[in-house]
C-alpha cells in the first residue's frame, strides 16, 4: 500500500474532472525548509533563521508586519557579514 504525501487537483469544470497530479516519491516539503533554516543558521547565525522563520509565516498568514519583521531579520546580518 502507498501513502500519498498530498495531491493537487484542479477544480472542475463543466462537470469534468481534471487531472490530478501526485506527488509520490518527491522530498517533502517540511523537509526542505528544515534544511533551507538550518543552513541560513549556519551561514548567519539565530537571527538570520528567526528572520526567516517569521518571513515564511507570515507569507503564510498573510502577515505583512510579521512577514516584514521576518524580511529585515534575514537580511540585516547578511548585509553586516561581508565577505
């Protein structure tokens, strides 16, 4: 038995069923920005991945104070670092 991690599907039209698309077998998507944060971490340190953690939230939530704090955390210690 095979698990599906989600489908897409389009809605439908006229009665007609649209193609669903699954994703089976690709890498989960948690699993991305887990690794996504954990290498801003590395590279800029806490404030950096705090400041994207609160950028993807507030994407999410349709935030834009919190998707603005977000922005300006990720950016100002890349800005500071130099090369």
């Amino acid at each position: 038995m095979t698990q599906r991690l989600f489908q897409l599907s389009a809605p439908q039209h006229n009665g007609v069923r649209a193609r669903r698309l699954s994703l089976e077998g690709v890498i989960p998507m948690p699993l991305i920005t887990l690794l996504a944060e954990q290498y801003v971490q590395l590279r800029y340190g806490f404030v950096a991945a705090l400041g994207l953690a609160l950028l993807a939230v507030g994407i999410k939530a349709e935030n834009a104070a919190c998707a603005g704090i977000g922005s300006f955390l990720l950016i100002a210690p890349a800005v500071s670092t130099g090369p």
